[in-house]
C-alpha cells in the first residue's frame, strides 16, 4: 500500500466522524462549542508528545488508550458531543486519525460560517498588520471571508507560500532559488 493511498483512507475515516460529530453538534445547537473543543484539541495535539504518543502507539491497549484520551477530554472540559466521538474513536481503534478530523471539523465549520481557509506558511510569523492585509488581499480573491492557518517554516527563507483550496501562490526565496538553480542546469 502506498503512502497516499493511506493518507486517502485516514482523511476518509475521518471525514465520516467529522461529519457524525458536526451533524450531532448542529442539532444540538452546539457548534460554538463543536469550534472551540477543536481549537483545544489541536492546542493540546501540538503541544503534548505523550498525546501524539497516546493516539498513535500500537502498544497501547484499545482500553488504555479510551481510558487515557478520555480523561484528557474531561480534564480539558471538552463537550459531551466530543468525549463521546473519542470514546467511539478509541473503541474503535481510529484515534490515529485526529489530525485529519480535527482538519475535516475546522473545514465542516469554516464552510457553515462561509469561510474559506487558507494555510499559510512563511519564514517567521507575521505581524497583526500583515495577516489582516494578507486576509483582506484573499478575501478580496475568494470573495468569502478566509480565515488563516499560519504556520512557520524558517527554511523558506522569506515569502510566503499560501494555500487557498486548490490553488498554491509560492513566493517564498526558497522557491525562487530552485527555479534559479533548475534554469542554470538547463543552460548548462
């Protein structure tokens, strides 16, 4: 099996548990909540190796990992609607693909706001003044609201390299170096 197909069949689990959780906190009026629970969970996912760990080790037992993610959930005071979507999870054995749900929730809320969201990668961070002109200049381009993923990759050198659905803009110096260095071989 190859990486992709993989990475195609995570997005896919996760999808259907996105769309379950976003189903049950729209009925329930909780949205708001379903919005807040994911910023938290991807807080915590980035910043705690033991829950990376927790989520993807296999030498967990499937009771280890419920009991361990669940007491994460309730100490983090997430929504009932969201402790039972990782107690499933980890009965399920699925926690592996939280990232991917957490993606597919923020994609599932953003649209239901009528957002559209952009990953932006750039060298260091940007100031307040260049994400609100980064924001307006792809507003302007989308025309919906956009909201940013910012995150930072030092070995862009500068530039940004912005992801807004299917289209890519890389300005970054890293991007302009290889097309410099590809043109030189050619000439050679």
């Amino acid at each position: 099996m190859d990486v992709s197909e993989s990475a195609s069949i995570s997005t896919g689990i996760a999808g259907r548990y996105a769309s379950a959780a976003f189903d049950l906190a729209r009925e329930g009026d909780g949205l708001d909540r379903l919005s807040s629970d994911t910023e938290a969970l991807e807080a915590a996912l980035n910043d705690s190796a033991d829950l990376r760990d927790l989520i993807n080790s296999p030498i967990y037992a499937r009771g280890e990992q419920r009991d361990g993610v669940l007491a994460v959930a309730r100490k983090m005071d997430l929504s009932q609607t969201m402790v039972g979507l990782l107690g499933v999870m980890a009965e399920k054995r699925r926690l592996f693909v939280l990232p991917q749900l957490i993606r597919a929730l923020k994609e599932r809320l953003a649209e239901e706001r009528g957002e559209v969201t952009a990953d932006v990668t750039s060298a260091k961070p940007l100031t307040e003044t260049q994400t609100q002109e980064l924001s307006a200049a792809l507003k302007a381009q989308a025309g919906r609201d956009v909201r940013l993923h910012q995150m930072v990759d030092e070995g862009l050198i500068g530039g940004l390299v912005v992801k807004l659905g299917s289209k890519m803009i890389d300005t970054s110096i890293r991007s302009k170096l290889q097309s410099l260095q590809n043109v030189m071989k050619e000439a050679r």
